[in-house]
C-alpha cells in the first residue's frame, strides 16, 4: 500500500499507516521540539474536540497542549461528565454534535473499535487515543519516536517487552509499529499474561523475529530498549500468583547491572512500583524523557492531520 | 444433469434450490438463511444422497422465496461448494456458485462482549473479513478478534 500521507487521516491504528508515513511523523516532530515551549499561529481558528469516555489525564493534557501550542482551540469532556453523557446518548449522536463543532476529534473509549465507530460517523479526522485493549496508536508512535530519536534507527535493534502482554493496550499497537523494522523481539511476561492469539498471528504473518519468556533475566543482556508495562493484580484469577510473580517482573538495579551500557528504558506512564525508583536516577531511564516527547509528537500529528502551514 | 436432479428441481415453482452442499450440512444452511419451517413457505431437503463430484451431498429447496446476495454468501461460509439455483415458473433462470465473500456485514455477531458491534444503543453492525477460506477464518474489522466456522456457528445458535 503507498503513503497516502496524513492530511485529513483518521488515525486508528497504526496499521493505516507506512513506514514512510511514520518517518514523516518522526521528522515533524523533532523540528516541533523546538516549539513545545512556546507558541505557533498554524492552526490558528482551528478546533479540536477531546471526547475522554475513560480518563486518561496524560493523554488527554498531552494533546490539549499540543493543540493550544499550535495556536489552536480545545472542546471537550472527560471525567464525570463523560460519564453522564454516555448515559444521556450514544456515542453515535456524540460524535456526530462534536463532529458538527470541531476540526477534528480525539476519543479515548473502553468499548473496543469505538474510535473505527466514530471515525465512520464523522466527516472530520478521527484520532484514536486508546479504544479497548487493542489501540492506542498515538503511544506507539511516541514509543518509536523516542526509539528513534535514542538510537537514530530502529532497524537492528532488539526491543524487549516486559510486563502485560495480553491486556495491555499499548503492546498491541508498539508492535504493530515496529512490525515496519527489522527488529529482534523479547516478550516477557508471567505465562498467564502471555500475547493473546490475534498477536501472536500478527508477528507470525508480518515475519517478525520473537521469543518470549518468563524470566527477564534470561533476556535483559541482549536488549536495547526495555519496554516496561504495568502488570494489574486484577488480572490474575489467583492472587497469591501475583504476589509470588511480582517481585519478578520489577526492574531494579539488579536487573539492570545485566544490561547493555547503552540500554534504554521506556515506560508509557503512569507506573506504580514495576520500575524501581532508584532506576530513574540511571542513565538507562529514558521514561521521563519519552513523556515529555508526547507533546511535540502530537503536535507534529495535528498539523499533519489539520494541514498547519509553519 | 441428471434425470435424478431434474427431478428434484422440477418440483419447484418459483424458489431456490441449492445444490452440492457437503454431506450433513443442510441443516446449518436452514439456520443460516434463517429458515425456520414455521414461516409457511415450502421447505424440502435431501440429505446424504450421491453427487458426481461431492460423493455425497445435501440439497435444500426453497419454495416461494428468493435469496438476497448476502444471504447466500452466509452460506457459503458453511457450504463452500454450494450452487444456487433460481428458479421462476419452473426454470432455472440463473445457476451460480456461491463464494465466501471478502466481507461480510451484519450477518454473524462478534463473539468479544466489549466490542462496539455488540453495544445495544449504537447503529453500527457487525462486519468481518475472511482473511483465510480454508480453514475458514475471519476477523472483526472493529476489534480484530479472530471468529472460526465453530464460533459462527455459536453465533447462528448451531454449536
Ligand atoms: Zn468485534
């Protein structure tokens, strides 16, 4: 499939988009940095509706200042007036008003395929910031962004991926974007947390190199970057399994006087105690870093989608 | 043709026949076309006679009833090789081989509770792709989950 390029996409997943297309992304986004402090006037008039169903603070602000950076406008809800909207209305007729209102639209919502839902309702750009547990296709790009930005490629890299790898909405979609690079994968996760079928199929039908394993000391020496992501106790049917894995899974400094010099962690925010605080003081931790990479990255998304000239 | 097979064409007036359903399967294709017997309609259906190419097959006629094209890609999920008959005042007026169709709409619900196609309040249906025939498989084109024959079956209240 050729770039058809991003102006006026709707962004689903990923998968709607090129290796080309993500190149384009990532070299907007570097000349953004410069203005992720400042203000631009290219989507001056411009408005961006945020139809939060599911709270997410990072994502929702993250775009906000993205938009507001770019000289444009924000409408919207989240929270406990999300919530009462979806009792009062579908999602449907939400979006068709917000459609009506907006330039284009950012929905995050529990319900799987909402966002590919609302993206055929509306006449204007969709941007899926995370639909069930299977897209979140902003967060994957930023993951690849700070990637890039770390090593300047992410061809020959080997990524590995620790924590949640079945419920967890961000792994579907990181590796559905590095499905697009010869990368070595190594999934870690407790064997009741392994990828889910779909996934398995995907790597499988896209060629991609993996492993998986339950030990991240069995891996942790021969990766570049470590992907890190949050293992709910809710999804253990047995909680002393929890407990027993936990400590396991945790990275510390143990862990990481394994790594490669030049190993680099990465964790899409919030975290509650799978990364150890006394890492962050580590040149590997590269998590804060990668978060104040969402502003520019988005704001790179949005004038590529709302056709900002600089 | 065979004399055997005109014979069970002729029968019909206007209607459907389908042909060469594999052995044991005319029953799913009834549940799939959403025929019940209670509808009033005429319904005959052979089961586990010989056929030419299949050895052995099913055939399902349809008295007083057409079939839409979406219904009859429905049933070449369960019985590839069918061919439909149409018949008007006792001829055969079209004769083809249904094929599973690339995509398909609103005929089978997805089998993931939390995807939008099973939300009571949204007017969205449910629609897949085939991205393999033999085995049959396809995937929703909203969550991406992966439905087999035995969860369309399931889905049709077969299973
Ligand atoms: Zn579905």
């Amino acid at each position: 499939m050729g770039s058809l390029g991003w102006l006026g996409r709707d962004v689903i997943t990923v998968l709607d988009f090129t290796r080309e297309d993500l190149e384009v992304l990532f070299t907007e986004a570097l000349n953004m940095e410069k203005y992720a402090k400042s203000r631009l006037n290219i989507l001056n008039g411009k408005v961006l509706a945020l139809a939060f169903f599911e709270p997410s603070t990072r994502t929702r602000l993250s775009f906000e200042t993205a938009m507001l950076r770019l000289g444009g406008s924000v409408i919207g809800f989240s929270g406990v007036e999300a919530t009462s909207m979806a009792k009062g209305e579908n999602l449907a007729d939400t979006i068709r008003m917000l459609d009506a209102y907006a330039d284009a639209i950012v929905i995050r919502h529990s319900i799987e395929g909402a966002a590919k839902f609302a993206a055929e309702i509306a006449a204007s750009p969709v941007i899926n910031a995370g639909d069930g547990s299977q897209n979140h296709p902003t967060q994957a790009m930023l993951d690849l962004y700070t990637i890039w930005r770390e090593f300047g490629t992410i061809d020959g890299l080997s990524i590995g991926i620790l924590g949640d790898l079945r419920y967890a909405r961000v792994v579907n979609s990181l590796i559905q974007a590095l499905s697009y690079y010869r990368v070595r994968l190594h999934l870690i996760s407790p064997e009741p947390l392994k990828p889910r079928r779909e996934l398995i199929e995907f790597m499988n039908s896209r060629g991609m190199v993996y492993d998986w394993t339950d030990d991240p000391y069995r891996v942790i020496n021969d990766v570049d970057v470590l992907y890190v992501v949050r293992i709910q106790r809710e999804r253990f049917p047995d909680p002393m399994e929890y407990e027993r894995v936990r400590g396991t899974y945790k990275v510390d400094l143990k862990l990481i006087e394994k790594a490669k010099p030049q190993m680099v962690i990465l964790h899409p925010l919030p975290r509650v105690d799978e990364i150890d605080f006394a890492v962050d003081n580590t040149h590997h931790a590269k998590y804060f870093k990668q978060a104040s990479l969402g502003v520019p990255l988005r704001m790179a998304l949005l004038k590529l989608v709302l056709g900002g000239e600089s | 043709m065979s004399n055997k097979k005109e014979l069970i064409i002729s029968k019909i007036r206007d209607g459907i026949v389908i042909d060469h359903i594999p052995a044991g399967r005319a029953l799913l294709v009834l549940r799939i076309l959403g025929i019940t017997g209670r509808e009033g309609f005429r319904v005959a259906l052979v089961m586990n006679v010989e056929s030419h190419k299949l050895g052995v097959k099913d055939i399902v006629k349809v008295e007083g009833r057409e079939l839409t094209r979406d219904e009859l890609n429905l049933v070449a999920l369960v019985a590839p090789t069918a061919t439909v008959n149409i018949i008007r005042n006792y001829d055969v007026v079209s004769k083809f081989k249904v094929v599973v169709p690339d995509v398909i709409e609103g005929l089978i619900k997805c089998k993931n509770p939390r995807c939008i196609t099973n939300q009571q309040r949204e007017p969205v249906k449910s629609r897949f792709r085939v991205v393999s025939r033999e085995p049959l498989k396809l995937v929703c084109d909203y969550c991406g989950t992966i439905h087999e024959l035995s969860d369309i079956e399931r889905s049709l209240g077969i299973a």
